[in-house]
C-alpha cells in the first residue's frame, strides 16, 4: 500500500484464526476482501507465546474452514507449529494479506467505512474487526505497589523460567495459562498460585478411552452453550468475566508438581503481594496470568455497551451498517473465541456481507492491493 487511499469491498482487521476464517468465507462467494495483520508474520501472537506452550485442545480442533490441522489429530501442537499453520493457511487464501499493516482509527465516510492504517486509508463497504481478545495484558491495580526488587513478567511476556531469579514464585491467575505455567516453573522454583478454580474437563481430553466425550463437549461449546439456550445465556456473564475451564493441565498435575494453592491475592503489603487470608508472601516474582483485554480504543463509532462489548448480534452491528464482529469472547457461543468456533461465527458473517452486497446496487471498486510498500 502507498499513503493514497484505496478501496476495497470488504477489510477484515486482524490475520489470526478469526480473520483468515473470515477471509475463505468471503472467498468461497466470491466476495472481495483484504485482510491487515499488524504482525511482521501471520501467526507471530502465537510465536510470542512462551517457549514451551501447546495448544490446550488437540489438533482436530485446531482446523480452519477448508484445511484439517495436519498429522496426529490427537496430537497437541505446539504454539510456533499452530503458527507455521496459520501463515500456511494465509498463503493458499484467495484474498491479499498485508502484514505489518496496524489499523489505526475506523471511522464513517458517508456509507462507507474508513480505516486509517500505517500505509494509508483503506474505504471498505464492510470492515469485518477479527483483532482477537488478547491485545492488551491486564494487570489490576495493585501490581504497580509491588516492590520494584520483585520481578513481574505478564504471561504475555513469559517466556521461560530462566527469565526468573532464584527463590520463589506466585503465579496469579488459575485459568489454563496460569496452571500451565506454574506447572513448569514448579520444576526450578517454589511456586505459588493464586487465583479462582474455573473448573475443569475432569479427564484426559486426548487419551484414546475419553476421545468420545471430548467430542461431545467441543460439540456442545459450539452448540449447545450459545446465546440461544438458557444455559448458554446464564453461563455467559461468567465466561467473559472469568477465564475457561481447565482442558490439557489440570488440578491433579499441578498438585503432582508440587505447587501450592494459595488463596486470591487481594493486595500488597510492603511491596509484597498479600492474601485474602492476610498471608504475605515473601517472593523474588510475580508472574501475572491475570488475562488480556481487546483494545477497541481504534474504532470511533458508537457501537459499544456499558460493558465495553459490541451490541452485535452473529457478529453482525445493526446500528452501523457494514460493521462486523469475528473472534470476541462468548460472541455467539462458547467456542466463539476459541479456534474452532470462528469458522462458524465466520461463515454466518460472510453470508450476511455476501446478501448486503447483491442487494446493494453494483458500485464499482478498484482492485484490492497485494502488498504493502
């Protein structure tokens, strides 16, 4: 892309799962799209992760609309292998991806929308926003009292124990990434974790003898567990404020470990992190598992509730014509976010672009751009 503006039917922000899912949707109907990533690379907010992350799904729920995740369906690949995927599946797409594209401001120009990126305007009839959950780490209030001799790493920055100094360690934060990290720093410090039990998948999700009922509850995130079920409807205000149950690491493995369940850390005393049970624990690092947020903080148009969650319904924004959701938190159904529910969540978005654009009168668009410059 140069700095002109350029036109395009339909921009889908964000080169992870949720917006290549979206591309081959589009390019199934026929329908012109671009996608930007703000990455070097498709599929680097995987490669960030820490060195020794697997997926905690096995890999027959790791596919993308059109492409089974290859090898060992059973197998739980690792995060850089989840990545090579994601960059493969962007390159045999039928739609141009710009990486190192970052959208900056998404605004209004009469009926279409405009995005501001690093290289650019971009007018779109549709912008499909498929930028993930986990943009921002968020840390509460109280971590900046910690003592500054206290080493603190977000899960978004872990990478490794050695990043540690000796003595021991509180990981705060007791969803999968939370567990999975106490588990392994547990081999070289004392560790601790603190945080709510969100439950857990009560066997081995991979394991030949249990393979059946893993399929019955991945079938049941997607369809079952919805915003169209009672019991979807009562167990969404949890799951967007709480992290999912445990799937691969459970409460056995962390116990065999030897790490130490602590209660919720509540604040801080003398720079170290106090208890709800007024223990304070006297630690060389805080490692904090305490999740992400998404940064809407680009998109300038009214489309947001109390909450900070799009008034969206399928992903489809009815008070902004042509603006759509892909990839949030609960969306549809509890798979919404994860890798196998965005294709669904994807598909019913691109049929709605699909029936927007053929009863739209033709407008003529320039071709969309292959790459950045």
């Amino acid at each position: 892309m140069t700095a002109a503006t350029e036109r395009t039917e339909t921009l889908v922000v964000g080169g992870g799962q949720a917006g290549l899912a979206t591309a081959h949707h589009l390019a199934q109907r026929g329908r012109q799209a671009l996608v930007l990533d703000a990455n070097a690379r498709v599929g680097d907010q995987w490669r960030r992760r820490w060195d020794s992350m697997r997926l905690f799904t096995p890999a027959r729920y790791a596919a993308l609309p059109g492409r089974p995740y290859p090898g060992d369906p059973w197998a739980l690949p690792h995060a850089t292998e989840f990545a090579d995927f994601l960059e493969q599946y962007a390159g045999n797409l039928d739609v141009p991806v710009l990486t190192g594209t970052r959208a900056r401001r998404l605004s209004r120009e009469g009926d279409l929308l405009a995005v501001q990126t690093d290289h650019g305007t971009v007018l779109a009839d549709n912008v499909v926003v498929a930028t993930g959950h986990d943009a921002e780490a968020s840390l509460p209030p109280y971590a900046a009292e910690v003592a500054p001799e206290v080493v603190q790493l977000h899960a978004a920055d872990y990478r490794n124990p050695g990043q540690l100094p000796d003595g021991d360690v509180l990981v705060v934060g007791a969803g999968n990434s939370g567990v999975d990290i106490a588990v392994e720093l547990a081999g070289t410090h004392r560790t601790f974790l603190s945080g709510r039990h969100p439950g857990e998948i009560p066997w081995p999700v991979a394991a030949p003898a249990t393979r059946p009922l893993t399929a019955t509850a991945f079938w049941a995130f997607r369809h079952v567990l919805t915003v169209r079920t009672p019991m979807g409807r009562r167990l969404r205000p949890k799951a967007l404020a709480h992290s999912g149950p445990l799937i691969r690491v459970k409460s056995a493995d962390v116990a065999a470990a030897g790490v130490e369940r602590v209660p919720r850390v509540e604040g801080v005393t003398g720079g170290m992190p106090r208890l709800e049970s007024g223990r304070v624990l006297d630690v060389a690092a805080v490692v904090w598992c305490t999740g992400f947020r998404p940064d809407t903080s680009w998109i300038e148009l009214p489309v947001f509730d109390e909450s900070g969650e799009p008034r969206q319904r399928r992903g489809v924004v009815p008070e902004e014509p042509g603006l759509y959701f892909v990839g949030r938190l609960f969306q549809y159904s509890l798979s919404s976010s994860m890798i196998q529910g965005v294709g669904h969540d994807a598909a019913v978005v691109a049929a709605h672009i699909d029936a927007r654009m053929r009863s739209a009168a033709p407008r003529a668009t320039s071709k969309a751009p292959a790459h950045a410059g």
